[in-house]
C-alpha cells in the first residue's frame, strides 16, 4: 500500500475539521479540495479572487493548518505535483481552450473525441488518486452484510442502478431504493444494523441520498459512501468513502470513472466471495 503523502494528510485534516471552519474558510477549503494541482502556480491573489474571499483569509486557512502563511502550505502542493506528468490537467486545459478559442462550428466527431478525452482525464486522475485502505474498507463492508441497499438520485440514479444490478450476480439480497412512487422513506425503513447502504451523490448532493444515509446511520447500519469530496455532507457518517472527480467537457460530466469504479468494486467483492461469475447456475429464461 503506498505511503501517504503529504497533500493526502493535509486533506484529511482538512476533511477532519470542515465542520468546524468559518463560512469563509469552509469556501476555501471546498477550492483547495477541488484544485490541488493547479495550487502550485496560483498566487495568494489568484485564489482569494477564485473564492471571493481578502487575501487576508487564505493566510487564516493556512495558519488554522499549522503553516505560517500561504507560501509554505502552497510548497506542500509544488513537491507533490510539480514533477508529475500532470495527464488530467492537460486534457482540461486543451478542451477548455478549444472551446473559448475555436469560432468555427465543432463536427460532432471532433465533439465526440473531446468528450472521450474528458473522460479519459477523469480515470487517469481516478487511477492515480485512489485510496486502496478504503476500497479494501468498501469490499468488506459489503462482503459482511446480510442487506444491502443502494440509493442515488438524477446524475447518480443510473450509477445506482447498474451497481444494484452487478450485486445482484452475488448471492446478497439487494435492495435499489428508487424513490419510485415519491416511496424513499419506506423503501429505506426496514434497514438494520447488520445491512450496508450504497449512498451515491455529487455536488449539489441529493436530499434523498442524504435522507436514505441519516436512516441507516441512525439504524446503525454501515454506511459506504460514493462521492466527489471528502468534504461531501456524505462523508461524517461514512465507514468507507470512495471519492471520485470525473471528467468533464462542454459544462457535461462524464460517469465513465464513476460505472469504472463500482465494476472494479464489484469484481473486488466477487473475488472476494470467490463468486465464479460465468458459472453461475442459469434457472432458465422466462418462457422455459
């Protein structure tokens, strides 16, 4: 397992005391989360402008973390990724630059590839910031429960959905909560405290997904969070927390690293309950 680097403690801690941050340090802590690797190259100005906030404020945020002042907690970000290869950042860059720059219209190939490079961006920073202590955390979370129940709702439903569904290539009884019917409330009810919910939810965060995750916390079930920060309201109550940042182009993200995630999740489980998916015992279609 690789060793923990300097920026990932940084942002646990920060993750750790969010609740406890001023409105302002908490909108700062949000940038910082969401644009590490470019913090090398922004000047103190260029982020107080980001976050609307007096320069004055960026020093309280690197100060409340132990650093004397912006440039030293700014060296933090520079040893990390200033010689990495910085793949995702290209990709974002030349899109966004195409975009502002190009007069002519785009062909819908050319659109084509540039959402797939978006996409492609988006696993390459998925590869490269995963968390292998909370994956091993989410398999055998789901490994253990008797129940599991997976909600997500608009972006995340057909993530919801899909993962409901591999799930179901094991023997663990399942439960998508779609809300169908306006029936979140009573599709979440019966979970226990020996069961798993799946909660899946991005910025601006469902308030069904966050309603499905305060029931089964406060039923005492396990909570395995799939999300995009670990400042997410998901993140108090979780007992694993998968964080990904996908891609986007043309204001669209993309779900390619999020489905890739949860196949992998899936595979993992599988592996792990020695599951042969391609011999599993086939009942028959619906008319035999």
């Amino acid at each position: 397992m690789a060793e923990t680097s300097a920026v990932e403690q940084l942002m646990q801690q920060i993750a750790d005391e969010y609740e406890s941050l001023s409105r302002q340090l908490k909108v700062i802590a949000k940038h910082v989360e969401q644009h590490k690797a470019s913090l090398m190259l922004d000047k103190i100005s260029d982020l107080a402008a980001a976050c609307d906030v007096q320069p004055s404020a960026i020093v309280r945020f690197a100060q409340r973390f132990g650093f004397s002042g912006y440039s030293e907690m700014q060296d933090v970000f520079r040893a990390e990724y200033a010689g990495q290869s910085g793949a995702a950042p290209t990709y974002q860059q030349r899109i966004r630059k195409i975009i502002a720059t190009r007069d002519d219209k785009l062909h819908v190939g050319d659109m084509t590839r540039e959402f797939i490079d978006a996409s492609r961006a988006g696993l390459a920073e998925l590869s490269a910031g995963l968390d292998d202590g909370q994956l091993e955390a989410a398999v055998t979370l789901l490994q253990k429960a008797d129940n599991i129940y997976v909600v997500g709702v608009r972006r995340a439903f057909p993530v919801a959905s899909y993962i409901a569904y591999a799930l179901q290539n094991t023997n663990k009884r399942v439960h998508l909560v779609s809300g169908m019917g306006g029936m979140y409330r009573q599709q979440i009810r019966s979970v226990r405290e020996r069961d798993v919910v799946i909660a899946i939810s991005f910025a601006p965060y469902g308030k069904e997904t966050l309603y499905c995750a305060r029931v089964g916390h406060h039923q005492r079930a396990k909570l395995l969070v799939i999300t995009d920060s670990k400042l997410s309201p998901l993140a108090r109550s979780a007992d694993a927390m998968l964080t990904v940042a996908e891609g986007s182009a043309f204001a669209f993200r993309s779900l390619t690293s999020t489905i890739c995630l949860c196949q992998a999740l899936f595979i993992a489980l599988a592996y792990k309950l020695e599951l042969d998916i391609e011999e599993t015992q086939d009942p028959g279609g619906y008319d035999d």
